[in-house]
C-alpha cells in the first residue's frame, strides 16, 4: 500500500535531524505533548500523514522497544486518525 522505503526515510530522518526532506517537500520537526515528541506532517500519493515517535511512557510493545532505545516511529493517516505503519530501527511494517 505505501511506498516502505518513504516510511524509512521519514522515520530516520524524523529521529535523527531537525526536518525531513522528502522529493519536494522540506518538512521542519516539530515537537509536541508533553513529552515533547517528535512529529511531522507529509504527503504521499495525495494523502497526509504524520509520523509520530513513539512514547516510551506507553505500555504497549512500541512503548517497551522505544525504553529499550530502539527508534519506533508510528505513522497516522490524518483524515481517519487511523495508524497506517510502524517503523522500528528503519525496519517498516504496516498494519492490516
């Protein structure tokens, strides 16, 4: 459904630098919540998107690799509010 190598590079990108360059797009981090994570808006294909880094605070599995110190980066589709993807360490996996 989505291009896998455009999630890693937002997700890399996104933990690593201040923006995220993706072929037109100059995206600028931004960081937000309380946890000051961060999080920037793109669009593939026509459709937005966010990738979020995860809350290590969270219970959930992503919440325990990202206190482990992996990089887990969500990605949420903006119209429905709905997570597309993960990426954790570059690795992509979408959700069905």
């Amino acid at each position: 459904m989505f291009e896998e190598k455009v999630l890693r590079s937002v997700a890399m990108q996104l933990m690593n630098g201040e923006e995220v360059v993706l072929d037109d797009q100059k995206l600028t981090v931004k960081r937000v919540g309380s946890g000051r994570l961060r999080q920037v808006q793109f669009e593939v294909n026509g459709r937005k998107f966010e990738a979020i880094e995860q809350n290590r605070m969270k219970p959930s599995r992503w919440g325990k690799l990202a206190r482990e110190k992996h990089q887990v980066v969500q990605f949420r589709d903006v119209v429905t509010h709905k997570y597309v993807a993960v990426a954790v360490d570059g690795e992509v996996t979408e959700y069905l």
